[in-house]
C-alpha cells in the first residue's frame, strides 16, 4: 500500500504543469572541476541553489555519442570514468544518483524524429557526473542521459531537442554538457586564452543573446574562428539542445564566463 501510494505521488509531481523548469548548459571543462572548489563549481553550485528542486535531471554531454538516440533507462546507472591520466581521487568517485526508467520510457514517446532506444549499459559519463557532483552533492534527484546520434547534423539535433519541452513541464531539469570552444589539440596549462578563442565565445554569445540561433546551428560559416574553436562538435551540440528548448518569451543569463587553458570555454547559460 505504501508502495502504490508513493508512486501515485511521484506520478502527480511528474504530472505538474505549472510552473517550468529552466534549461541549463554548462561548460563542463577538466574532469578535475568535479573534485576542485574553484570559479566554476562554486557558479554551478550557486546556479543549482537558486532553482526549483528538479524532479529529475536529463543530462546531454558531449561523452556519449551513439549510432541513433539512446536514452539511460536504468534504475542505478552506474558511474563511468571515460579518462585517464587523472588522479586516483578522481576515479574513485561513484556519483549514486538513481535513475529514472519511467521518463526514459517517456522521453521514448514524446520524440517522433527518430526512434529512441532504451539504453541499460551506459550509465552517467564524466560530462554529467563531473557537473551534478559539485551542483547536487547528495545524489539523490533521478538522473538520466540522452546521447547524440553522431551521424545527424547539427539542425537535426536541434529539431530533436524541440520535441523535449514537454519534460520541462514535469519538473525535469534539462541540461546540455559541454564547451563552446574545445581544442584539445591547443590546450595549454595556463589561464591564457587565444585571441580566436575568446573571438568565438563572444560571437557566440551575441548570437544567444540575439536570439539567433540559426547561425548558430550553422556556425560553420562564422569563420576562421569557428573551424578552429569546434574541430569537432560533440562538445558543442549540447549547446543547441539547450537553445532549441528556449520560447520567446524566456530569457538567457550567463555564468562561468571564461575562456581558458588556451582554448577551452567554461561559459554556462541557464534559459528561464
């Protein structure tokens, strides 16, 4: 009887319809953050305070990357350490958030793009524990992913992301893990930024701020500085999952905002 009782109560909470939860992209960085007091877990941290508690968290990093859209669908995802050349300390965290197989049924049937898979091996990637670690320490909101389909385009996944909006509506905190520049090939261990990369990040932002997304979603064509910040784009597609989840009438505020390690951008936003 317990048992029927909570979950008719958790069902009524997923339920809710009034009040919608933001949208969150955090610029995720060195796997270190997730163990470091430092500018940008203490921003992430503040961000996570000043929210309504999630019901749950749906998490789009950059590590998980699949042939077609998988969702996690376990009830104890497990914590994966996708690196290496870290300290020890780092490796032994276990991030024991619960997941959430009923919204990952639901985000099955709410996308119509493509045909979502129920995923059972995957777990929570350093891209999202590394970030709910210094945000929600105590691991207890239901976590989930959502991986990105490697073979689809950057307007693809941004069109996907679109058909996500409902979840927000049930007190599903939808968040996108990332970096806007991300150069592996030119890091370089210091607070220093190239001038390109700063360039990108502040293109980026006025566009954000401008609400154009379209160029954006098409940055190929920004220039030097765009082949340049994004080599690839897994780390920047996140980015769009958050944006294609912004209405009109919503507003983006910035934090984290620092280019850093000569080409990796720590900008965060949050849509609300």
């Amino acid at each position: 009887m317990n048992n029927l009782k909570s979950f008719l109560n958790q069902k009524e909470k997923l339920n809710r319809t009034d009040t919608i939860m933001p949208v969150l992209f955090i610029g995720h960085g060195n796997p270190m953050n997730a163990i470091e007091k430092n500018e940008y877990t203490t921003a992430w941290s503040s961000i996570a305070n000043n929210i309504r508690q999630p019901q749950a968290i749906l998490c789009i990093s950059a590590h998980w990357q699949t042939r077609g859209t998988q969702v996690t669908a376990m009830p104890k995802p497990k914590t994966i350490h996708d690196f290496s050349g870290f300290p020890p300390e780092l490796f032994n965290i276990a991030y024991q958030a619960p997941g959430s197989p009923e919204l990952a049924e639901e985000t099955k049937k709410i996308i119509h793009k493509t045909n979502v898979k129920l995923d059972f091996s995957w777990g929570l990637d350093h891209g999202c524990w590394s970030i709910l670690l210094p945000m929600f320490p105590n691991a207890n909101i239901p976590v989930f992913q959502l991986s990105l389909d490697y073979s689809k385009s950057p307007q693809y996944h941004y069109e996907l992301a679109q058909e996500l909006q409902a979840l927000r509506k049930r007190g599903v905190l939808i968040m996108g893990s990332g970096n806007i520049v991300h150069n592996l090939g030119m890091v370089q261990w210091s607070e220093k930024a190239y001038d390109w990369a700063i360039e990108f990040d502040e293109i980026i932002k006025k566009l954000i701020i401008d609400f154009n997304h379209s160029d954006i979603i098409n940055y190929k064509a920004l220039g030097k500085s765009a082949q340049l910040a994004i080599p690839t784009n897994e780390h920047f597609l996140p980015l769009l999952y958050t944006l294609a989840l912004q209405r009109k009438n919503e507003s983006v505020s910035f934090f984290a905002e620092k280019t850093t390690m000569g080409s990796i951008s720590m900008r965060s936003l949050k849509i609300s």
